[in-house]
C-alpha cells in the first residue's frame, strides 16, 4: 500500500514547510511508504521551491481554482490511498492514524470532523461554526442521506479507485461537496474520524469567503438535488393548485364568510402553470446532469429514455392544445353573438381561463417533450 498526502497550494509560503515536515515526521513515525504531493495552482510567492526544497513533489495546475488544483493533484498521485488537506496549518498532518485504519478497514472515503475532534479558539469564524457548517451538514444528509456531520472539512482520506468512480467534474469551492454527494450516490462506504481545526498560520486573509463560499456550496447542493430543488415543490404547487382551481371551474366556492370566485381561479391558474413548468425543469436538469456526469442515472430516467418520448409528449401537447382551442371557440361564439361588443362582466371567464389553461400547458409540454428528445439522443462516451 502507498499513499499520497496532498496539499493544493496557492501562494502558502508561508505555512507550506510547516505542513510538509510534519506530514513526513508522520510517514516516517508511521512507517509507511508514501509521498508528498503539492499541487500548486499558480502560486508567485516560491511556494514551489519550497516544497521541493522539502522534497515534496510539485504538479503544476494551470486550471485556477480549488477543484481544479485537487483533481489533478490526485490525477498526478502515485499512492493507492490520498489524504487531502488545505496547506494552511489549520489541520494537523502529524495526525492521520484514524484515516489509514479507516481506509485499511475498506470504507472508500472517510472525512474528519471538527466538531468531533475541536475547533481551536479563533479557526472558525462563528458564521460557520454556528450557522454555516451545521446547517450546510445537517442539509446534505436530508438530501442525500449522507452520514457525515462535517460536510465540508478540508482533511479527508479516499481511495484513488474510488475517486476515479465518483467522476468528479466541478473546479471551484463546489469540488468538496460534488466528493461527498457523488459518494454517497454512488454507495460508497463513508465514515467519519475526529480532526482538529488549528487557527490558519498565514498572515494574510485566507481565500474563504463565508457567506459566498457558504451560498455557492448551498447553491450547488441545491442544484444537484433537482429532485427537492425543482420537482416535489412543482408538484405540490400543482396538485394544490389544481384542486381549487377544479372546485371554482364550475362556480363560486365560500368557507364561512370567506368567498372565492373567478379572481381566486387565476391566480390557482398561475400556480398549476408554474408547478407544471417546475416539475417538468426538474426533469430537464435532471438529465442533463446526467448527461454530464454530474448527476447518476435513475430507474425511471432509462426508461424515458427508452421510449419514443418527443413523439408521445408532442402527442399529448399538441391534444391539450387542440383542446384549448375548441374550448375557446365557444367564448368566441358567445362574444360573436353580442355582435363582438362588451360582455357581462366576468360570464365567460371560466371558459376562458381554462381554454388558456389547456393551451399553456398543453405548449409546455410540447416543447419540454422537444427538449426531453434531443437529451435522449444516443451519444458516444468520447
């Protein structure tokens, strides 16, 4: 067994001899075979001839970001088990027994938890420690029933196979969390070690952003779960939407003293629209992030897939539009025969509110039904 400890580094002078030496007085005490591998990303401060200097290995990145650095930081590493880890002191590379045991014992990632193991005073901003951090964790395993607590600690250990099955694609912030939900979706074996959280020994302000690196990690989530992000909120709007939008077709609906008419019917009109148009999104990204190998393929998605879905949702679209169109010739009829002149105030909005009800929703799905086609295609891999 070889491992690989690696750092990405972007102007770390600082704090990177710090980090290399005491990752290589672990090896050593370890007795383990292994490397240190830093993956600079562009750095101008001479962090590379420090590393070297230390000798570390350096992989020149080109690509700029965090995700990038740790791609090919792992893409360039020799060992068959990698430990990760930020290169700003703030994690202790002395300490990394609990990692290799968990990954000796088969678990395909294991992430450190500074919760578990202590956050020394002053190395988290109480934004993350209070509100960023639990809220981002305990968010993850609702959506993904991922067991970590510590969604987004930067000291995490893996097997080089295992990354290579996650196929991850993100070269930003994101990377850290694509890891863990691509893990988890794949059913990987996961676990959890303490680790403690040191104060970063730069000088500098570090490249943490709390709020925009906490929203675009939120956003990412978010995104790689059209599932709640997308398609059970359009659905409930709709189903809700739809049942009162039925029950005030025919008439005025009253509760008590409280009266629902023919204004109530539009704005239900509007929910069904958007509800429809939420859960047919939902689809849609759905299979593009399959398609890019963001998201896995689900049961139900194949079978989509499988059928000759552009020429039955055109089908059913083009009928729903039909439909609204001969719903409206009777509102038509109707206003021909006050000789095309002003009506009674709201006699055939009924009709007409479900005429382009029909019609809206009938184009929708004709035109997701296009889209939904052309992301079938059979494509090569490469």
């Amino acid at each position: 067994m070889k491992l690989t400890i690696l750092m990405p580094c972007l102007n770390e002078a600082e704090t990177l001899e710090t980090c290399i030496k005491k990752a290589q007085s672990w090896i050593r005490s370890a007795n383990i075979e292994a490397e240190v591998l830093v993956a600079d990303n562009g750095s101008t401060d001479g962090s590379q001839d420090i590393a070297r200097r230390n000798q570390a290995r350096v992989v020149s990145v080109e690509q700029k970001g965090y995700g990038s650095a740790l791609f090919h930081g792992v893409k360039a590493a020799e060992g068959e088990f990698i430990i990760m880890g930020d290169a700003d002191d703030s994690y202790d590379f002395s300490k990394l027994d609990l990692f290799i045991e968990k990954l000796e014992e088969g678990f395909d990632l294991v992430m450190g938890n500074r919760f578990l193991g202590g956050i020394e005073p002053g190395a988290m901003p109480w934004k993350n420690k209070y509100i960023g951090n639990p809220f981002l964790s305990w968010l993850g395993r609702m959506l993904f029933k991922c067991p970590a607590k510590d969604f987004h600690c930067g000291l995490r250990a893996f097997r080089k196979d295992s990354f290579d099955r996650m196929d991850l694609r993100t070269t930003g912030m994101e990377f850290a969390s694509e890891m863990v939900i691509k893990a988890n979706l794949f059913n990987m074996k996961i676990a959890e070690v303490p680790t403690t959280l040191s104060k970063d020994g730069r000088s500098r302000p570090p490249h943490l952003r709390p709020w925009r690196d906490g929203w675009r990690h939120l956003r990412f989530m978010l995104l790689f779960s059209p599932r709640w992000l997308f398609l059970i909120p359009g659905m409930l709007l709709f189903i809700i939407s739809a049942v009162f939008y039925i029950s005030l077709l025919t008439g005025p609906v009253s509760f008590g003293s409280i009266h629902f008419d023919v204004h109530t019917l539009f704005y239900c009109q509007a929910g069904m629209v958007l509800g429809f148009l939420s859960a047919a999104l939902g689809v849609i990204v759905r299979m593009i992030g399959v398609r890019e190998g963001l998201l896995q393929e689900h049961a139900i998605l194949e079978k989509v897939r499988a059928t000759p879905v552009l020429e039955i949702g055109g089908t059913v679209g083009l009928v729903m539009v039909a439909m609204g169109i001969y719903s409206g010739l009777s509102t038509v009829i109707a206003w021909s025969e006050a000789g095309f002149g002003p009506l009674v105030y709201g006699a055939l909005l009924r009709n007409v509110s479900l005429a382009t009800t029909l019609m809206i929703i009938g184009g929708v799905i004709l035109l997701i039904s296009l889209i939904m086609g052309f992301l079938a295609l059979p494509t090569r891999n490469s």
